[in-house]
C-alpha cells in the first residue's frame, strides 16, 4: 500500500513538473502558447531587453546600439539588425526560439515570426506604468520568475509614490528638444509619461487619442505649417503657465551627443524668463534612458531613483 501511495505521488509530481514547462505569454497580440520556455531569446524591443536583464533572463541577439549602465554587457552581444530593420542572416544565424520585436520594428513580426515565434509588447503612454507593469509581469510569469518581476515593479512604484509626495501641489511640463527646437509634450504624447511618474500637474491638457495617432505631415506643406503655428501656441501656452518644474529631453545629448537644450531654453524669449528657469528648477532626464530604452523595469527604477534624488 505504502509503494502504490509512493508511486501514485511520483507520478502526480512528474505530471505536475510536465505541466509546469508549459509556456503562456501575454502580449500585444493575445497569448503565445510553447511547450516549453524558449532558451534563445531575441529581443529588438530595448525596454523589454532591459526587463529581461532585470530578471535573469538570457537573451542571444540584441539590436545594433549603444548599451551603458546594466546594459552595457550587450555591447559584446551578436547584432541581429538595428532597431528598425533585422538582419534576417544574423538573426537565422542565432537561432532563436522566441523574438521580441520593439514599436521600431513591429511592421517586421510576420516576417519575423518565420524564423521563430514572434512576439511585441505595448506600452501606453496614457496609462504607462499600468502597461508596464502587465508586460513585465507577463513576462515573468511565463518564465517562472513572477516574484521578481513583482518586486522589481514595486520598487519603481515606491519611488513613484515618493515623487507624488514631494511633488504634490505642483505643475510641470516636459520639452523635448531637438536641433534648436521645442516640442511640448502633454499627457497622452510619447514621453507624457513623466507626470505620472513625477505627479507634477500638467498645464497642458491630456492628448486625446485622436490626437495621439495623428499622422506626421509633409514638410513644408500647409499642414505642416499649421502644424508648427499650434507647436508655438502651445509652448506659449507653456511658458505663461509658469509651471514649477521643466523637465527635458535633450535629443541631441543621446550617445553622449552635444548638450544644446540648455543654451535652447537660455535664448528662448519666454522659456528663459520662467521661474522655474530662473529658480534652476529644470530637470534634464538621461535621454538614452528616456528615448532609446524606455519601459524597462531596471531603466525605469533608475529613472524614477535620479528625479526623486532631483525633486525631493
């Protein structure tokens, strides 16, 4: 009786650890059912590479970039194409058995997914950290490291909270600067994000999504024109409301560009008569992090760390 109990349990315990290989991820596009959990990862997608990282998880092939910080050792990794377009030698040449494919690249998915099962993620930049927090839990649920991802995530949530804190009662505005221009972002744009990671009240009013996925005009044509006319209305609109904060993403200091959006606000009539200029109240955010990487969990605890170091 003793052995058929023994037996009985070994084989629960085998069917058990069978079903436990088993692979279910979530993504943009539904759930991607494998028998078991890919061992050669691609990822063309940088904030999922980093989320990856952050959770262990090897990967084989990167796109061609400039990697620093946590994600320097990458520099050394097999380059599969930029982060627009694949090289479809390389990438058969790694043999993945799972691609991520990034916002830059997803166009590519059917003709990636003949090389290896396809996968990309979304990150909503109106309910960003809700976004975020699906795919990385998404993802470590389906490689068994859950737990990480769930303290990853609540780390960044607990300097989130620290910023809503110290920034309560407070407006901002992020610029994004490139060239010698400014571009305002509100709530609802790519990188209006950073409200909700400040709390700093906007003084713009949220991108509807109408908006939001309007297609960039011709240059030089009258939409472009028109277009341009309502930039300036709104960084008007900006630099009247005197917000308490600037926070802004210099472009060209990307891959340790030249600095320029600094002498920008300094020779901009308005910008460079605001308090928050004058009172040295503007936070330049780490453009690689903010433009290049994203939504990883790693990128965004260190994001979050450097504004709360900066607005506490």
């Amino acid at each position: 009786m003793k052995f058929t109990h023994i037996v009985a349990a070994f084989g629960a315990s085998l069917a058990f650890a069978t079903a436990s290989l088993a692979f279910d991820l979530e993504h943009a596009d539904g759930v991607l059912q494998l028998a078991d959990a890919p061992q050669r990862v691609v990822s063309f997608d940088l904030a999922h590479l980093d989320t990856l990282n952050a959770l262990g998880i090897p990967v084989v092939g990167v796109p061609r970039s400039t990697y620093s910080g946590s994600l320097e050792k990458y520099n050394e990794m097999t380059v599969v194409g930029t982060l627009f377009e694949p090289d479809y030698d390389a990438l058969k040449g790694a043999k993945p058995d799972l691609i991520i494919a990034g916002g830059r690249s997803a166009s590519a998915v059917p003709k990636l997914g003949a090389v290896a099962p396809a996968v990309t993620f979304a990150a909503d930049p109106a309910d960003f950290l809700a976004s975020v927090k699906a795919s990385a839990q998404a993802i470590g649920k389906a490689w068994n490291k859950e737990v990480q991802a769930v303290a990853a995530f609540d780390a960044i949530q607990k300097n989130v909270d620290a910023l809503h804190a110290a920034n309560r009662g407070k407006t901002g505005a992020l610029l994004f600067v490139v060239k010698g221009n400014i571009v305002a972002h509100a709530p609802g744009d790519r990188f209006g994000y950073m409200h909700e990671l400040t709390g700093l009240k906007s003084v713009l009013p949220p991108k509807t999504d109408a908006g939001a996925a309007a297609p960039r005009p011709e240059p030089g044509s009258p939409q472009a024109e028109a277009a341009a006319r309502e930039r300036a209305r709104t960084l008007s609109a900006v630099a009247q409301a005197d917000p308490d904060w600037l926070v802004v993403l210099d472009r060209g200091a990307i891959n340790e560009g030249e600095k320029t959006a600094r002498d920008t606000l300094a020779r901009h009539p308005q910008f460079s008569q605001t308090t928050a200029f004058r009172k040295g109240q503007v936070y330049y955010v780490d453009p690689n992090g903010w433009y290049v990487v994203g939504g990883g969990l790693n990128n965004l605890n260190a994001i979050t760390s450097r504004m709360l170091s900066a607005m506490k």
